[in-house]
C-alpha cells in the first residue's frame, strides 16, 4: 500500500484530471493523488488542435446557439441537461483557465481570436499556439498542478479499481520498479481519456488505449454510448502513426475538401460524421485511399498554423501550392462510464469526467471543440460534489439512461429524458499461453477494428470486429504494460463491437451499411454491464 488514504486519487493527467486536481488541491484544500501511466504532460490533451468552443463575448453568439449546435451534432442523443451545464458553466472555467496563466491567441486589440469550426453556426473556438490549443492547456494546468501539494505518481499503471462494501476505495498499480500496489483514496475520479489506439488509423497518441473504460467494465460499472467513435476527417494521410492531424479550424478558415478529380463533394462545415461518411463513400466510388484539403486560398498559413505547416514542411508538402492528402482517422470515443450530471458514476467512490466518461454532452457525435471544454468543466463538478458529500449517482445526464431505464420497455422517455437498453457482455474466452507478443496482437488488432468497425459497419463486418477482440484477448495473458494495454484494448473492442450490432440504424458517428436511416425507437442508449 502507498501512504495514507487520499481524499481523491485522480487517474490521468489530461484536462479533466488536472483540472480536477488543481481544484482540489487548491480550492478545497483537499490531499490529491495524481497517477498517471505516463509522465504528467503526457496525455491526449496536448495533441488537440483547434481549441475551446465557448461563448465568451455575447451577441450575436449566446449559449443557446452553442447548445442548439451541440444537440444538433449529437443527433438525438445529447442530454440537454449535460449540454446546458457544458455551455453555461464553459465560460467560467476558460477564464479560470487564463487567470491559471494560459495564454489563448488575441487580436491586434488584445481581444481573444475566435475561430469557426465544423458544426459551429458561429466563429467561437478559442486557441493558443494558432492551432497547438492542447499543448498550451495541459502546460498552464501541469505548471499549477506542480505548485500544489498533490502527490504525483509518474509510469504507474492503474490495474484495476479497488472495491469494498460496494464502494470504490482505491486502485491496484504497477510502479515501474516492478511492485504492485494499493493506493487508497475516499473517491477516486477516472479520467483516462478515450480508446483511439482500438484502430490502426488514428489521431490518438500511444497511450490512448480505453485503460479506464476497461477497468470500469471489469468492475460492472455502467458504461455506455462505446458504438459512437468519432472519426476526424481531415488526418494527414500519411504512413506515419498517429496521423498527424490538420485542424477543422483549417476549414473553418475557407479550406476545401477535393476528390481526386478536383471536385467538391460535401459542405466542408458540416459536423464531423457527415464529412467523414461524405469523404469515405467517395473514396470508395473512386478506389481512393484519400481526398484532400485544398488549403492554397488561405492567407498567413504559416502565422496563423505554425505547428501544421512545420509537419506539412516535415512531410514535403507546401500548403501554398499543394493540395494535402487527407482521410478519417479514429479521433474521440465519444460514449464510456456513464456518470451523472456532477460526474458520479454507478460504483459510490468512482467518479468519471472527460472523453473516459459519458456524461451525456456529446451523444452520438461530439461537436467540434467540446472536448477540451468537457474536461474543464465537468473535472471540477465531480470535485464539488466529493466536497459537499455526494455519495452516489443522481438521476440526471447520461445516468437516467441507467437509473431511470426500464429494462422491459427500453425507450425514448420523452424528447428530453433519454432511455436505456442494457447488453450484458459475454465472459471472454479463456487465455491461452504462452502469449504472443503483445505489439503484434494490438496490431492486429487494430488492423481488424479499423477495417470492420471503422466509419462504415453492418452486421458482417462487426461479427468480424467481435472475433479479432476476442482473439486478442485470449492471445494477451502476460504482466507488463504492454499486456495490460492489449486486454484493455480487447475490453472495450468486444463492448464496442456488441454496441455497435445491436444498434441496427445509423445515428451520428455509427453508420450502418445495412441499415442507412436512423430508427426512432432506438434512440436509446446502449448501455453494457
Ligand atoms: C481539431 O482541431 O480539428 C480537433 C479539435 C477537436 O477534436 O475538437
């Protein structure tokens, strides 16, 4: 065991989890543990490009146009509820997050830029660094996380979720002298980020491998919405893994999406799904591998996306004259632990927030920009709630799918009150050993998802998505990180897989070969136990 019982154990160290510390740690005075596989800056967070959708000067935006661009995003399955508490309380926490020392990019005026991106009626996206948002986030927060007394613990791999008398109280970890251990804490907040490294194309750093989404899993917590990945249209399509990603932003500036034969083929400021599913039907009607991003209308590229033009500059391609090879890759997970509004999941103790949880914010699709916003606004929820004695799940957000479900009538309650159906999840196969190196299988792996789960599915692609999860969990017995990761991944693959049949229509960022038209009586959510 390591020390004395925390008051809370943050798992992560992306936006949601130091947002949460330095809450914690800071305001409430309470004693934080940060515990995170990587070192502190390593996390998803510093690769988001575009920055922080948020209302922050008023007409002609307002929060009810941001709201109204969300719901209309998540395609019947945001809670408005969730949606209403991300765009109201935004504001706030980006001007906590300026007076921690971020520094977002202003005009000649001293004015904060805003930037317009996909799904965005208006110009809102604040950003820093042009478009290196992430990496100027997770610095400010990483820098105020170090001026507190929270205890950090670097290249430590939580294990599993430690729990007693039905109620979380701490993780088992592998520090890297090879020890595992306990750490003990009153409440422990996950906020592991998503499960992009599932697929072989992907935005998503190494590290991305749904750690907490499979722990939650093998600890029967609520887990829900894992059939929405979200894929990014615009990822350089190069051989370089993960693809580098060229900013909606970009589009948001003017730059256009051309097929191979120079034409034009979608609204380049649509939501994210639809572009993608556009960019992937014609690839195929063309035996394409990729379209582009023709970028060369655009003034100052190299002033206003210094960090893209020195990867384009790294990858021989000159903005100015040259239309950039793009295609989807794997970008966000946009279900995971069901939590309720104040980020309580179904375990007492446990609490979620950030891209590992669903919170109900994005529903089926996440528009652009909300996620670095989610992280700051609903880490510091789940702090408040800890600090005035929650113990359990309230039936709101995401949670009244679960709480609020009737199993035998799963349905749509009402145009507010989203439902729930629940999918019991097999036992996986037994492991076989001696294991296979656990490179090849999460390779394989990958390959597997990308090609039958990716942003086309129908029920034959899928059976194969749920075979290739079961093969590499039965290929991945073995102790070291490595091992770990590839049965998480194969965790949250065999979920996702089951979600994603079951849910027989396209809705958002699941798009179903075999059924093309969303049905009403499944705009519910899938939530696996
Ligand atoms: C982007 O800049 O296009 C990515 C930002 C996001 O994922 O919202």
């Amino acid at each position: 065991m390591t020390g004395d019982a925390l008051d809370l154990l943050v798992l992560g160290s992306g936006v949601a989890g130091l947002s949460a510390a330095v809450h914690g740690a800071d305001t409430h005075r309470m004693r934080v543990g940060v515990l995170t596989k990587g070192e502190l800056p390593q996390s998803t967070t510093r690769w988001a490009q575009g920055g922080v959708a948020a209302v922050l000067h008023g007409d002609p935006d307002s929060t009810d146009l941001h709201l109204a661009d969300t719901l209309a995003a998540g395609a019947g399955l945001c809670d408005a509820d969730a949606v209403r508490v991300l765009v109201d309380e935004g504001p706030l926490r980006v001007n906590e997050l300026i007076t921690l020392g971020a520094m977002f990019d202003r005009d000649a005026k001293g004015e904060l830029e805003l930037a317009r991106e996909g799904g965005h009626t208006l110009a809102r996206i604040v950003h820093a660094g042009g478009s290196a948002t992430g990496v100027e986030v997770e610095r400010a927060l990483v820098e105020a996380v170090q001026a507190t007394m929270a205890a950090i613990y670097e290249h430590a791999f939580a294990l599993d979720l430690l729990v007693e008398a039905g109620r979380c109280v701490g993780v088992v970890a592998l520090f890297p002298d090879g020890s595992t251990r306990e750490v003990r804490a009153t409440n422990v907040l996950v906020t592991t980020g998503g499960a992009g490294q599932l697929f072989a194309v992907t935005t998503n750093p190494l590290e991305a491998t749904g750690d907490g989404i499979a722990m939650a899993l093998r600890a029967g917590v609520a887990v829900a919405d894992l059939e929405f990945v979200q894929f990014h249209p615009t990822a350089l399509s190069i051989e370089a893994m993960p693809r580098p990603l060229l900013t909606e932003a970009l589009r948001g500036h003017g730059a256009l999406l051309r097929d191979s034969k120079g034409e034009r083929f979608v609204d380049e400021l649509q939501p994210r799904d639809v572009v993608s599913r556009a960019e992937t039907r014609r690839m195929h009607e063309l035996g394409d591998d990729h379209v582009f991003l023709d970028a060369t209308g655009l003034d100052h590229f190299d002033r206003r996306f210094p960090n893209i033009a020195a990867a384009l500059a790294g990858a021989g391609l000159d903005p100015a004259k040259d239309w950039l090879p793009v295609a989807p890759a794997a970008h966000y997970t946009c279900g995971g632990i069901v939590t309720d509004l104040r980020g309580a999941t179904t375990l007492p103790g446990l609490w979620a927030a950030g891209e590992v949880s669903c919170s109900g914010v994005h529903g089926a699709n996440r528009l652009a920009s909300n996620s670095l916003l989610e992280g700051m606004v609903f880490g510091p929820r789940a702090v408040e709630a800890i600090e005035a004695g929650v113990s359990g799940p309230a039936t709101t957000g995401a949670m009244r799918a679960v709480l609020g479900a009737d199993a035998d009538e799963p349905r749509r309650v009402s145009d507010d009150v989203i439902g729930g159906r629940f999918l019991t999840l097999e036992a996986p196969p037994p492991q076989a050993g001696p294991s296979r190196d656990p490179a090849s299988v999460r390779a394989e792996l990958q390959r597997a998802m990308t090609h039958d789960a990716g942003v086309l599915r129908d029920a034959g692609t899928l059976r194969l998505a749920a075979q290739a999860a079961d093969a590499a969990w039965t290929s991945s017995a073995g102790s070291t990180v490595a091992h770990h990761e590839v049965r998480n991944l194969a965790t949250v693959g065999r979920a996702l897989a089951r979600a994603a049949s079951t849910r027989a229509e396209s809705r958002g960022a699941h798009t179903r070969a075999d059924f093309p038209a969303a049905d009403p009586d499944l705009a519910v959510r899938l939530v696996v136990v």
